[in-house]
C-alpha cells in the first residue's frame, strides 16, 4: 500500500472515533459520535454511561404518616369537640387512640365499629383524680352504648361516666354493654336509677 494511502486511512479511523468535548461545572462531559452511549467522568474520577436515547425522570414523593390518635377538646382547640364524631373518624380510619382533653362532655356515646379502640382522658393515680366527666341523661340506652358483636377490643382509661337521669324506679346505666372485649380501667360508672352498669351479650373487664 502506498505511503499516502495509509496515512489517509489512519486519518479516517481516528475521526471516526473522536470526541467532542465540553465542560459544565467543573464536569468534563464527552461523547463519542461511533458510540450511542455518553461517558460522564469528574475530577472524583466517578463516572456513569447513560444511554443517549433513554430519557431520566426524578420524581420526589412525600408520605404523611398516619396519626396515632385522634384528639377531642370541649373548647375547639383539638381536632374534634365531639365524642361520636372523633371515635367514628378513629375506626373508620384505624386509628387506635381516642385522647379527650380535660372536661365535661354531655353527650352520650354509641359505638358500633368494631375496629380496635383505646378511649383515654389525661392519666390519673385514682378515678377520683381523673379530669373527664362523660354525663348524659341516657335512660335504658346508657351513657355509654356498644351496639356490635364482632368488637375486637374497646378501652376506656380515666374517664368517669354518669347518667344524670332520675328515673323512679327505673333502669339508667351509665354503660348498656353489647359486644366482646370491653374494659374500663380506672374509670367510674356512676347512676342514680336502678343498675349501674347493664349487659346482654359479650364480655367486660
């Protein structure tokens, strides 16, 4: 082969495989036009092939947390101010906690979920020092009614209840109970009509 022609040839090989080069923050970026892959090196001498002709998408996602409890407050400054409204938000949503603020709640409580649930006012040594009254004038009902079978477990925690019906003679719990896995812990259930407390079907603790 003559001189010129291989020194042509040598000139044509060594274009085909040349680089073009740039700098982007201190990043030497080089492609090479005979390859369909880009070498991205740095002065770390960390480097990466990253294919031409994929395209890279970074999608940042955030995930809250769900709550442990719910939190109940006769002066608004909690999230509920209503008993049955932040139990049936609680179970709804398996939550496990109801936490109700110190004070006086006048509503009577009917809790049909069957979702696991603790009910608990600020701690307290006895249920004489304890800092949430739940009292209604509730009748047979009770203050404070179960009404399912299929309960996977309902606590009360230093809560008195009383149902402040005067019947003569007649029936006025503060808890009817109907279900399973009940229990009230240093709690006080309190009535001035006949029968403290009434069940029909479940247990209680």
């Amino acid at each position: 082969m003559r001189p010129f022609l291989l020194a042509g040839l040598i000139c044509l090989l060594s274009s085909a495989n040349a680089q073009d080069s740039s700098t982007l923050n201190g990043t030497t970026i080089s492609t090479s036009r005979s390859s369909p892959a880009a070498s991205v090196s740095s002065s770390s001498q960390v480097s990466a092939t990253i294919p031409t002709s994929s395209s890279i998408l970074v999608v940042a996602s955030t995930t809250t947390p769900k709550p442990t409890a719910l939190t109940v407050a006769t002066d608004g400054s909690a999230q509920f101010t209503g008993l049955n409204s932040a139990i049936v938000a609680a179970q709804n949503s398996g939550i496990p906690s109801v936490v109700l603020q110190a004070g006086t709640y006048t509503e009577a409580i009917t809790i049909q979920g069957t979702q696991t649930l603790t009910i608990a006012g600020p701690s307290a040594s006895s249920y004489a020092g304890n800092q949430v009254v739940i009292a209604a004038a509730a009748a047979s009902t009770g203050v404070v009614s179960f009404n399912m079978q299929k309960s996977t477990g309902i606590t009360f925690k230093n809560v008195n209840i009383t149902n402040t019906l005067s019947p003569a003679g007649s029936k006025a719990p503060a808890v009817n109970m109907y279900g399973m896995n009940m229990g009230f812990y240093n709690c006080a259930l309190i009535s001035t009509g006949v029968g403290v407390y009434t069940a029909s079907f479940g247990t209680t603790m």
